[in-house]
C-alpha cells in the first residue's frame, strides 16, 4: 500500500463563506492511483445515524476547496450528504511535484480516488455516491461519469470542457489545423525555456488590474476571483495561474467521448446568460444522442445566471440546491 505524503494543512477556518453550524468539519487525506496524496475537506452533518450518501466535490479549474466547491460541500451537508470538497493533485493543499500542473487522465483519477475514500468510510453507504464537478471540473465530472461505475448521480455545474477550450479556444474561435499548430509550438518552446531557466514559467491567473476592454467573461472572473468575494491565496486563478505549460496535453486529448454511455443519472446546470453556456449544452446534446440510457439526464438552465453566479449564488441565489437535492436523492435511492 502506498504511503500518504505528509501535507501541511491549515486548521483554521479559512474559507470564502461562512462556517455552517449545522455540519462538522474536518480536514482528511487520500492517495490516488498515481501515489499522490489530496487534502480534502470533509463535512458531515450533525445528529445522523447509520450510513449517509455521500458527495464528493471539486473546482472550478484553478480554484482551491476554500472556494466554491466547499460551499457546495457544506450546503449539500446541511441537507443530509456527508461530503468532502479536494484540491485536485498540484495543486491547492494537495500533492503532486511539480506544482500548477494538469491532466486530464491524472484529475479523472483524482475524482476516482474520491469516490473510492468515500466508498470506503464507515460513515459512508457505498451504494449512494455521487460527485459535483464545476466549471473546468464540470466535465471532468462527466468524464469520470463514464468510466467509474460506482457513481449513482453526477452533477456538472457551470461546466467547461477544458480539452475542447484548449484545443478550439473560447466559443470554437481557435479550431483549426494551424492553430493548434501554433500553440503546439509555443509550448514545446516554452518546455526548453523552463529547462534552461530551472522553473516552469506561470501563466498568470486572471488578468489584473483589469483593462476596460476586456469581454464580460473576464470581468465576471475578476469579480470573483479578484475580490473578496471569492479571492483565496492558495487559488491559481486569484493569484499567478498554472504553469504555462501546465494544460499541455489537453490540446491532444479530447474528454466526453464516451459520455453517451453513462448508464447513471447526470444534471448538467448552467445559467442561460452565462458565456460558457454553449459546452453544457453541447456536452448534455452529445451525452443524450444515440444513448439508450437518457432518460435520467438533464440540462437545467437558470434563467439570467452567468457563469460565476453558479460558483456562489451571484448575491442572488442562483445555485438550484433544492433541485440538486431532489436529483441526488432521487438517483442515490
């Protein structure tokens, strides 16, 4: 058996939203297939008994556990799931050398090897595991959706395809042959760079201070990322971003390709305002085409809601939890 690494995790509450006094809190740690041990924050709600379904929860891409995942965490506690929020490997208080890197085969893993802590904790009823993706872990839900069985419910939040917004650029701007080409050869100029210099070159997190000319998207981001709204110090996007380097492969590596095989229920949510809305809609019309398994899939859309309002509610709570609740304890029964 693979020994944990020794990670140093704050105890301290720590969070972008307030601490509920409906749940008990606690920092726990698990290894994925890979070795590399995740800092996770489990809540469980208090005054149960016997085994609980269980959720485990994760992004957005570039976010750390103190964000929004942990609020999605501790509500779903609030409602009756035990439930863990982890940093992704490389990242946040999780392991994994060198750091402010990306997979899409090692962070599928790292949902896998959640589903397997929360299999195997005596609190847990292995029979009613789900897991939340969102944003850039929206499709990396989907994607491990489709390959572990043991999932019984998925929900993809406000979700990105990260392969897809690598290798086409936003809104498919970027898709063709040369530039995929041309980034191809930045990034293996920047591998020699890195080498020579002796340490991987950030890409910078979200763009500050904030040009007027920006599209709203990005001012969405910084709204969140950049105030006190959402902004953490161990987060990538609120502070120097991943390795320039740090996506690489997903320009090679499409996900979803199976997804119209997922036998288990999935709800792919997202606001109808929100720029990235095109990759949920897109990836529930791929998921549900030519599937004999789609009558427990749905696109649910928030009427107004951009892309950050499903992070944290927007001040206007945007986040459907009574609906999310409904669909996970339907499916988990």
């Amino acid at each position: 058996m693979i020994k944990p690494e020794a990670l140093k995790l704050t105890q301290e509450w720590d969070k972008t939203f307030s601490k509920s006094d409906k749940v008990e809190h606690s920092k726990v740690t698990f290894v994925n297939r890979y070795g590399i041990t995740l800092a996770a924050d489990m809540y469980v709600p208090k005054e149960t008994e016997g085994r609980l379904p269980a959720i485990a929860v994760c992004g957005p891409f570039g976010a750390v556990k103190e964000q929004c995942s942990g609020l999605y965490a501790q509500t779903m506690a609030e409602r009756g799931f035990l439930t863990i929020a982890f940093d992704p490997s490389f990242t946040g208080e999780s392991g994994g050398q060198p750091r402010y890197m990306a997979s899409p085969d090692i962070n599928t893993e790292d949902f896998m090897a959640a589903v397997d802590f929360l299999s195997l904790n005596e609190k847990v009823d292995p029979e009613r595991v789900g897991i939340i993706g969102i944003c850039g872990w929206g499709g990396m839900a989907i994607n491990t959706a489709a390959l572990d069985t043991r999932i019984k419910a998925t929900v993809a939040s406000t979700m990105y395809d990260m392969t897809r917004v690598n290798a086409k650029g936003y809104f498919d701007s970027e898709d063709s042959e040369e530039a995929r080409y041309q980034k191809k050869v930045a990034m293996c100029a920047q591998r020699l760079a890195d080498l020579k210099a002796g340490e991987y070159k950030l890409g910078g997190g979200v763009v500050d201070p904030l040009p007027e000319d920006v599209p709203f998207f990005v001012k969405d981001y910084y709204d969140y990322y950049k105030t006190p709204r959402g902004y953490h110090p161990r987060s990538l996007n609120s502070n120097g971003g991943w390795n320039v380097i740090g996506c690489e492969s997903f320009i090679n590596q499409p996900i979803l390709k199976y997804s119209n095989e997922i036998r288990s229920a999935v709800m792919v949510l997202h606001g109808d305002a929100a720029h990235s809305c095109y990759f949920g809609k897109d990836a529930y019309a791929d998921m549900v085409k030519d599937s004999k398994y789609a009558a427990n899939k749905e696109l649910v859309l928030i009427p107004g809601a951009v892309h950050t309002d499903l992070y944290d509610g927007g001040g206007k709570d945007a986040i459907p939890f009574d609906r999310i609740e409904v669909f996970f304890e339907k499916n988990m029964r």
